[in-house]
C-alpha cells in the first residue's frame, strides 16, 4: 500500500494539473484557516465530479500515478517530457474503467512521435538504433518499444526499414545513380541488402521497380 501512501503527499503545485484535491495537513484540514474553505470547495468539487473507482484510488492506478509523477521528476528540465507525464496521468485519471486499466495501455505523446520521426527523416542514410529512439522520449528501451508499436502498429526496427524503402522509392524515381549509391544513401550496407529489403517490401527489386516506373509511371 506504499503507492497510495505517497499520493497522499503529492506535491500541492501538481494538484490541480491531475484534477486532485490538495493533500491534508497533519491535523486533518485542508491549510490554514483562510484557506479551508477554498480546500473544501475543490475536494467537494472532486468528489462530485470523479467516478467511484478513480475517487477509491485503486492500487493500479496509485502505482501509476507514482510512476508517471516520478518519471517527470527525472526529467524536470524537459517540460515536453514532464507535460507528456501529467497527460497521460491525467488520462488515466480520466479512463472510464481506470481500475482495470494497464501502464502499457499507453501511446506515444505528439512531441515524441515529432521527435521520432524527424530524425529517422534526418539521418536515414546512417545507423538508426532502438536505443537512440528511446533517448529521443525519454523512454527506457523496454517501454519504447511497447508505446512505438501501439502508436505506430509496427515495430521500430519495421519502422526504420519501411522509411529507408520510401526514401530509396524516391531516389530511384527521381535520379538515375546506381543501385550500390542509392543503398548507401539509404542506410543499407550494400547492394545486397538493398535489394533484399526492397524486394520484401515490395515484391519486386528496385531494378524491375524503376524500369516499371519509368515506362509507366509510380
């Protein structure tokens, strides 16, 4: 029950960002006598407002909200990071069966999706790990990989793949250098590996894919 021992000590700021009464003081009241009636006033407000289950506080959720109020901790000097943290925990205080709800049950937050995107955009032609994603969010590896396919219905290695295809569709639409270039320019070691990708990814090799496209158009 530690979990809902340290919601009880939430810091008084992050309360009305997560939608949560403030903490009591050791005597049981909401603050100082001028402020006990404006406490009264949001934990009645609270109270009328939240579903049974979110205002019982159950453990999962307890857990989750530590989590999530921890991570942000972490990572004070982002306020993306920390914004994304209070909105999923907001989010799940907002989930209508929050009781059952799971911490992997999550998707990435806009600005990591931004992040994400823009620099396997940028750096397509090198070696893209898992491990630089996860860095980019401020996610561990683990959790990254969960939040990446309930986002993006693919895994980020897939991900990364299908992108370096796009980039050599275009190359081969649009230039006439060589196949072993245009490899090199999408992050592909070799040849090779270039059309063994392409092929699994389209059914055909980027030779017969160009020949196609430029008798009759992509």
């Amino acid at each position: 029950m530690a979990a809902p021992q340290r919601l009880a000590t939430l810091p008084r700021h992050l309360c009305p960002v997560l939608h949560l009464p403030p903490p009591l003081f050791p005597d049981g009241s909401l603050g100082p006598p001028h402020t006990e009636r404006k406490g009264s006033q949001l934990l009645s407000s609270y109270e009328a407002n939240t579903p049974a289950q979110v205002h019982q506080f159950p453990d999962i959720l307890a857990l989750g909200i530590v989590q999530l109020l921890d991570e942000a901790d972490k990572h004070i000097g982002d306020p993306d990071a920390v914004r994304s943290c209070l909105d999923r925990a907001r989010a799940m205080l907002r989930a209508p069966d929050v009781s059952h709800r799971k911490l992997a049950d999550s998707r990435m937050a806009r600005w990591q999706v931004k992040r994400v995107v823009d620099h396997v955009r940028e750096n397509i032609d090198t070696t893209i790990r898992c491990e630089d994603l996860a860095n980019l969010c401020r996610l561990s590896v683990s959790h990254f990989s969960k939040v990446f396919r309930q986002t993006f219905d693919t895994s980020p290695h897939a991900y990364v793949l299908e992108m370096r295809i796009e980039h050599a569709k275009r190359l081969l639409m649009e230039t006439d250098e060589p196949l072993a270039l245009i490899a090199l320019a999408c992050g592909l070691s070799d040849q090779s590996h270039f059309s063994r990708s392409f092929r699994h990814q389209t059914g055909e090799t980027p030779r017969a894919w160009r020949r196609k496209c430029s008798r009759f158009g992509c």
